[in-house]
C-alpha cells in the first residue's frame, strides 16, 4: 500500500458544484443561477479579444503591467499595489497559501462565499464560521471569534447569497480592533452594484492589515475568462506576487480586462439597469409575499415560508425553463438567490412564482 499522503485538511474539501446551465428535456433555459450580467461584456471588450486572438503564439507579460495601469487609472489606485489573478478567486488563494497555515484559524462570516473554508483547509488551517445578525455581517460576533491563531478574516461585501452589507465604518472599526496578526480580507466582488460605495479601497489605502478583491465576472461581464484582482499595502503585494505563477493570466484574458476596465460607460449602463430591475424584482416578490431584504449586488435572496415551499417553487420554475440557484448549503434551506436579469427575464420570473403561488 503507498505512502503517499495529500496534506492536512486537503481530503476533507468537497469537490464544487457549479450551479446548473441546462434542464432536461427544455432546449431553451432562462439561467439565472450565477448572478452573469445579462447584457454579457462590452463591445470595447469583444474588439480587444478578437485583436489578442492574433497574437496566441506570443507569451504575456508576466507583471500585468498595462492591466495593473488601467485599474489605477480608472479606480484612482497606485499601480504597484495592484496583483491580477485567475479570476479574485486565484487572489484569495495567494492570501491563503501566503497567510496561514496548519494549525492557523480562519474566519468567515456564517453566509459569505463558499470558498473560504474551502481555502482554509487547502493550508492546514482551521475554518471558523462566525453567526451573521439578521443576514448581515456582525462585527461584534468576528471580534469575539478572534484568538491568538486566528491569522485571516474573510469579509465579503455586499454578501453573497444575501445581497446584503455593512457600512464603511463598521470595516473600519473592524479592521482598527482585529488582533495585529490578522489580515482582513474584503471580497468587493459585487462592489460595483451598490450606489457610492468603492469596495473598501479607499480603507485599504490607509491600513496595512487590509486586501481588498475585484473581479471582472460580475458588472464587466467575462466570467468565462476569468479574471481579478487584488488590493493591498505593498508589502503584501510583493508576498503574494511571490507565490503567483509568473505566466498566470495569458494576454486574451489581460487585453481583454484591460479593454472592460477602460469601458466606464458600459459599467455605467449596467450599473443602472441593474439598479432599476432589482428594485423593481424585488418588490414584485414582495408583493406576491416573498420575504427580500434589501440587496447591492446583481441578484436577490428569495426567502419562503419553508424549504418545502422554496423547493416547490424551485420545481415550478424549471417546468418553466427558469434555472435559479437553491441556496441550501449556505444556510438558507428557505432559499433561492435569483440572479436580476433584463427586463424581458424579470417579468417571466415574476410570473412563475405567481402561478406557483395561485395568484394567477
């Protein structure tokens, strides 16, 4: 029998399961499981892949350079503070791999993102979930679950399943009262949705114990090139650029970010079309007696009477072509994160769930 043995707390990572694209027997599906922007990418963005395609032989640049340039520019941000990664995703994991390690605690919020424990045992550590207050991150709660072998803090804001999030001085108290062993890490994935609010980077150029994280899946719409990026206080750059593959993101995928980041108007437009029809989806559901609190991202927490009635509702809405996401394993059995979609897939959703309710 071999020897050979994958480190502490790798075994116990359950493989991830994207949410679902098809239904069986419907050639046509509304898929509103993975909070995609429904006007999908720019044509600023488009342009640019189909000039890189000319150039696949080529390697890229391995410091990111003219991408690192156009963020700063953009976001008002020092260039040399700026890391790129496959999607933020590869930029939690830098954090993570560099930050702690077997025996280390990582905390995360009761419904933040999936990945954190996920990330926590890749290294050893220990994944410590922290209770939420009425769906939103409680400060006072991570506090508390800090001790002396607690070396990261997730926070993502706005959260995800929830939609919900904390204001900029409740990060910084968070941020000025954790341990000074501690990074925090805010995950500003879906930052671009909620009105006036930066993501945490203007916190994160004040505070050395603070990583904010970007991604170009949501608002700029190229979740299937993968790509983000990181925020941070040089001294931690320069570590987690340590650990990054020097040939990690190819030039498709640093031309075409380049090109998204430059296109404001388009994140404009999104930005409001978003706005209106998440407003508009979430009173409907109200209306039709769904619980929604207040979201800031791209999607909406649908909450029921009961998980019986979210996974009746769940049914009805795929007899319907409507693929959305159950929420189950985030803590919301009662659940269903609706992605907002254009106005076209707004109304069909609303429409659904009245018929699965009765009411027409």
């Amino acid at each position: 029998m071999t020897a050979i043995r994958p480190q502490p707390g790798i075994m116990d990572i359950a493989l991830y399961t994207s949410g679902a694209s098809s239904i069986a027997g419907k050639s046509h599906v509304l898929k509103l499981s993975s909070n995609e922007n429904p006007a999908g990418f720019s044509d600023a963005a488009k342009e640019a892949f189909l000039r890189a395609a000319h150039d696949l032989h080529r390697y890229p640049g391995t410091d990111h350079a003219r991408l690192r340039g156009a963020i700063g520019e953009v976001q008002g941000l020092d260039p040399e503070r700026i890391i790129c990664g496959v999607g933020s995703d590869e930029v939690l994991q830098f954090v993570t791999q560099s930050y702690a390690g077997v025996g280390d605690e990582v905390i995360y919020t009761e419904h933040g993102f999936s990945l954190y424990p996920l990330l926590a045992l890749a290294v050893g550590a220990v994944p410590v979930k922290v209770a939420e207050k009425q769906r939103r991150v409680d400060v006072d709660a991570i506090l508390a679950a800090c001790t002396d072998r607690t070396r990261i803090v997730f926070l993502t804001n706005p959260g995800n399943p929830t939609g919900t999030m904390i204001g900029e001085a409740e990060i910084a108290r968070l941020s000025d009262a954790l341990p000074r062993q501690v990074l925090l890490v805010l995950d500003s994935a879906y930052c671009e949705f909620a009105d006036g609010y930066d993501g945490g980077a203007s916190l994160v150029t004040t505070r050395p114990n603070m990583i904010m994280t970007r991604t170009f899946s949501k608002i700029h719409g190229l979740g299937g090139l993968r790509i983000g990026w990181g925020y941070a206080a040089r001294e931690i750059i320069d570590v987690l650029n340590r650990v990054r593959q020097p040939f990690n993101l190819s030039e498709v995928q640093l031309s075409v970010a380049e090109a998204a980041m430059r296109d404001t108007a388009w994140v404009e437009k999104c930005r409001a079309d978003n706005a209106k029809w998440r407003a508009w989806l979430s009173h409907a559901l109200t209306e039709l007696g769904v619980a929604v609190d207040e979201s800031s991202a791209n999607f909406i927490l649908a909450r029921f009477a009961s998980e019986a009635e979210a996974a009746g509702c769940d049914a009805h809405l795929r007899d319907n072509g409507i693929i959305v996401r159950r929420v189950t394993g985030y803590g919301f059995p009662e659940g269903l994160r609706i992605t907002v979609g254009d106005e076209a897939a707004c109304r069909q959703v609303v429409h659904a769930v009245a018929q699965f309710k009765g009411l027409r």
